[in-house]
DNA sequence: TTTGAAAACTTAATCGATTAAGTACATTAT
DNA sequence: ATAATGTACTTAATCGATTAAGTTTTCAAA
C-alpha cells in the first residue's frame, strides 16, 4: 500500500507537506504541490479513509437502517428506490452507505451501538418500528438522523404526502360516481393510522357514510392477507362499488379473489392501489393509484442528513413533505 | 467517546491490558479480566471499528457492487433479494456492508481504487458489465471478490443455473405440445448467451426447429422493449404457439401488446418469464417461469467471500451453482 | 542595514486500538 | 540456594493521515 509516506520519501519532503498538498492548503509552493501531485500518481497512491476517519472524527460514510422485522426490508420497490436515490445522491455529495443492523456478528449490539462502532457521521432510518426501543434510543442520540415516514420530536423527518394522496385519491373515486367505498389497510403504524384518517375525513367531507365493516385491516405487501380482507368484504350484505388496497402489490392479491368471484375489474369493482411502483403501471388493467415520491424522499433524505452532519451548529431541524401524484389507471371505472 | 483508555484509568491497568482482557487473551487474570469487563460495560464502551481496522489490517467491512448502467439496480427484485439475502449473512458473521461505486463526491475514482480507499476486506460484485476494464480491474486485483452470474480467471462465483434453467422451461413447453417457440432475449451479455444457446440446443435436442425470426432482442426489465419485441413475432407470417420473455417483468410488456392485439394468454398465447419473483407468483394468470435462487446465491456469495478473507492461503477458487426451479404457474396451455 | 512579515516548510502530537517484546514477581525444580 | 519456568502484567512501537505550533528562508519596507 502508498502512503503519504512513500510519497514524501519520494518527494524529499515531510509527511505534513504532503498531506497538506494533497488536501489543497494554501502555505504549500505550488511547484511543490504540483511534484507531489504527480508522483502521488506516479505510485497510485490513495488515500486511507480509515486513518483519515481516526484522525479527523468524520468517516464521511453513513448508515441507513432497514428494520429486517418490519417487513419493510429491501425487497420492496418502494423501499430499493428511496435505498438507491438515497446511494446516488450521498455519492454525489462524497459520502459512502453502510448497512446498521442490531447484532452483527458475535457482538450483540442495538443501531445506535453499530452506528458508533462504525462511526457513521449520520443515519436514515429508512424502515422501522418506531416504538422500538433501540429505533428511539438511535433517533434521539447525538448522532445526526433522518427518518423517513415519521417525526421524532425536534429531529429532521422526510414525510410522504399521505393525506393529500388518500385525499386526491378518495376525491378521484368520488368523481367517478362511487359512494360505497371500502378500504383495505396495513398494520396499524402511524402512516396508516393517517391514511385512515385522511380517507374517513375526505369522505366525510364530502358527504360520504363509510359503514365501520367497510374498514378492513391486512398487512402490507401481502396478497395473501390482502385476499382474504377482499373475500370478507365481498361477503357482506352491500357490497362497496369500489375497493383501496394498501399498497399495489396487494391490490394483486385482491385481483385473484375477485377473478374467482367471477368479478372484472373496473367492469363489476373498482379498486385503487397505493405507491404507484413501476410494475403497477405495466399491469393490465393499468393500476389506478398514488404514485409515493420515493426517490425524492431518498434523495432529500441524503442531502438533508449530509447537511445536518456538515453544519451542526446552525442546523434547524424539519420535516420535508415529498409530493406524490395520482396515477389515474383505469381500474376505476366512471359510473356516474 | 468512551476508549480504552478511560477503561485503563478506571481500573489502574495499562491500555494493553484493557484491549487483551476485551479480546479474551491468555495472559490476563481471570480476576483483571473480569473487572476489565465489568468497567466498559459500566462505562458504556464501544470499541471503535476505525481505530481497530488501521491497526489489524481488516475492516470486517465487504463491499457490495451494483453497476448503476447496466441496468441491474437494487430495485430489481432478483438483485435485491441476493443484496438482502448477502447482508443478513455477511451480519451473521461479523461482516457490514457498503456500496462501492465509481466516483465519490469530488473524488474521481475506479471501483479498485473505492474499495481500497474504504479498506474493503473484499467485494462482491453482482451486478456489473463484466467487459468494463473498471470492473475487470477490480476482479483481477489481490482484493478478495466474489462475481454473481460471471466467472473470472481463477476467481470464486456464484452461478445461476442458466443452462439447466432454460433447458427446463423449454422442455416444459414441449411437454405441453408447443413446437413453434419464440425467444425474446436480453441484452447480449454472457448470461444471455448462456440462455440463447441453452435454448437453440434443448430445442435442436427435441427435432425443434427455431427460424432466425423467432429470437428477438431486448432489454431485460424494460416492458416497453419487450412489448416490441412481441409485436416484431406476432407480426410474422408463421406465429409461434409459445413466447419465451427475458424476465417476468418483460413478460408484462408482451402481455399489454398481445391484449392489444385481442390475444388471450393462454387460450391464443402461451408465454413463459424467467426470474420467478415473488410477483410472478401473484400475478392472474400466475406465470410460468422458473425461479433464480437468488437467496442462495447471495447468502453463497457472502459466506464465500468470507471464507476466502479469512483462509487467503488455503482458498481454492470455486464456482458455486446456485439451483432455481420451475414455477409451472398456468401461462402455457396443453396444446398436446 | 536592520526589521518585520509573509511564505514555505518541518516537528511532533494525536486519533483508538493492537501486539511484539520486555519486566517483575511468584513458583517450582535441582 | 540458585536456576528455570510461568504468570500477569507494562512499555513502546505501530497503523496512515492530520494539524497546531514552531522553524527557516526570502524579500520588501524603513
């Protein structure tokens, strides 16, 4: 390995002078600056993020957090792509992505623990159960975060626009002529609980009763689960004219117990998914849904962290609202 | 930050001691031990990855590549089940992971170089263009790296089973009586050319005659290259009774184009995919297709690399074939 | 010519942990 | 009583890079 000493060896000068050329400060020749330069080239020398990180208190690598538990692991499409705009935009801005688990290894350790261990100047939790204890240990310490889909108290948070897209998406249903709508709905974590919310308060807004059996939980990304909360809602007395699911991946699930209902979407049912992932508009029908900004949120999760970790003093903390958009479809049929 | 050294104070005992108490080492008395343990519990200590790494020479730290051009990101669901799978193995056994990437920040650097600059003890490369003299620099270096569906000199991979994967999908579909087969293929990688031979050769095995105009290219996970695709075939005097996709997220392309064409899958159409993800699966109709293990092959990737790290002197290159299987699903019809 | 300041370096300490080599003391063997 | 052996530590160097503080040289101003 080249290290800085090789180069001063090289160069007839110190280690400092060195260092200090290569990082660009102001009391080095710049004829020198130049010759180091170049024979840093000459030997292919690179630098060594370890040492740097020992030395200078910053290891320029942040951690992102994927709750395996949750079921929100990255597998997910909504999920890989807030991971992959979250690499993209922290590489742009020089910073490496690490993985932080509970345990690794024969070390058994929570996230704050493997975030210290490896010294990463900042963490996104980007999938979590946030009443977990080691999750709340973490977002409230002194390491700098971001979490994605929920607010900690006086910390940064990347919010999506859940309301507003059960919003838009009640009032998109609502004017294609449907008043008995149904809403099949993930467990019960705050982004739910205001999904929930937001659906009844549209509809209430605009004058429609949602009956409490039109209300049916499942779990998320599950067709399975998805399914049977479909098979119960379309064993009840009134059938709703249209159903939401969760998320599109469980709109499949639906789709299958509605087919052996003998039931075509949109002709019989209507539905609407949510997340609006690439795949639900290669479906056939094309899915009717709300399109999560995802890699906004990633992005603005990297860039927000990033700058948090470079300015401490004068950081105040926020909470970004990364705006979606209706993806219209055409498994919602107009019967008005 | 707690160190060793506020442990050393507390307990009147030199660093040395300290770290070869923390480490288990022989001469240290049970009793020194103890209390040693006992005081950094107390003190809340947490060794510093950093420090340890410049030191020892290891980072226990793996690198995990993903070729942003090529198409192959974390976002496709096979590639983010082998990135899943690997770090829960790689975590199991001490390791963490993070993304190497060309260019970080200002820093313009090659995939070698970034793996070195964060001290990587290996790298597994999953998804890359394997011509790229970036990546071939990297595979051929003294870091220790593992390759995903490519295999370099004297080098460990994993393999997906392509030969035997094609071979079984196609004589699955003559099972089923179809002897005019289509083959929408992906990108001309050597995956690929794995596929199209084992497919000319299963067909030519069979008495199968496949017409030049029956192979078409396109673009793996992109429905809109693989909806041309299909429209090229069905525009053919002679159609086939079978369309093989490249992936089952293509197969969603070919499937809007033959609906636009008033062609039903099954009854007009067979089709089969490749991949198997779990959406395959819930798809309606549930797709033919045989499924990748990309699990295994990520958990194969990461317990390889390791060992190969750990044993440098006794490690023999190996190739691991990763085994998929059919999923009959119910896209091909029984044409017999 | 002297003084002062700026420019261009070098010295040496430091980050936190590891480890080869050395030391002190106790115990056992001769 | 002396040597040999072992146990339980400590000392000090080291990994690679950074940086505050110090030193030398150069050169312009007085």
């Amino acid at each position: 390995m080249v290290t800085i000493t090789d180069i001063s060896k090289a160069c007839g000068v110190s280690r400092a002078t060195v260092s200090k050329a290569l990082n660009g400060a102001p009391d080095i020749a710049p004829k020198t600056a130049a010759r180091i330069r170049e024979q840093a080239k000459a030997l292919g020398y690179l630098p060594n993020a370890t040492a740097r990180a020992l030395k200078v208190g910053r290891s320029y690598n942040i951690g992102v957090l994927f709750s395996d538990t949750t079921g929100g692991g990255i597998t997910h499409e909504y999920f890989s792509q807030i991971l992959e705009s979250a690499k993209a935009e922290a590489e742009r801005l020089g910073y490496d992505i690490t993985f932080i688990s509970k345990d690794l290894g024969a070390m058994s350790m929570d996230y704050y623990e493997h975030a210290k261990y490896r010294s990463c100047d900042g963490v996104i939790i980007a999938s979590a159960d946030f009443q977990d204890p080691a999750i709340i240990r973490l977002a409230t310490s002194e390491i700098p975060t971001v979490t994605l889909d929920y607010t900690f108290d006086s910390r940064t948070s990347i919010l999506s626009d859940n309301v507003r897209g059960m919003e838009t998406l009640v009032r998109f249903v609502y004017e294609n002529g449907h008043r008995r709508l149904a809403f099949i709905h993930g467990e019960m974590t705050s982004v739910t609980q205001k999904r929930i919310a937001s659906f009844k308060k549209t509809c209430a807004a605009l004058g429609i009763t949602v009956p409490s059996e039109y209300i049916r939980p499942a779990v998320y990304h599950d067709p399975r689960s998805s399914g049977l909360a479909t098979r119960a809602i379309l064993e009840l007395p009134e059938r709703p004219t249209c159903i939401f699911y969760p998320d599109d991946l469980s709109f499949l699930g639906g789709m299958s117990e509605l087919e052996r209902h003998g039931i075509a979407v949109p002709r019989d049912m209507s539905v609407v998914g949510y997340d609006g992932i690439p795949l639900s508009q290669v479906l056939r029908p094309k899915l009717t849904t709300y399109r999560q900004g995802a890699e906004k949120m990633g992005t603005e999760a990297a860039r927000l962290l990033i700058e948090q970790i470079e300015h401490p003093d004068t950081w105040l903390p926020q909470s970004v609202m990364a705006e979606g958009e209706l993806l219209p479809g055409s498994t919602v049929r107009n019967i008005g």
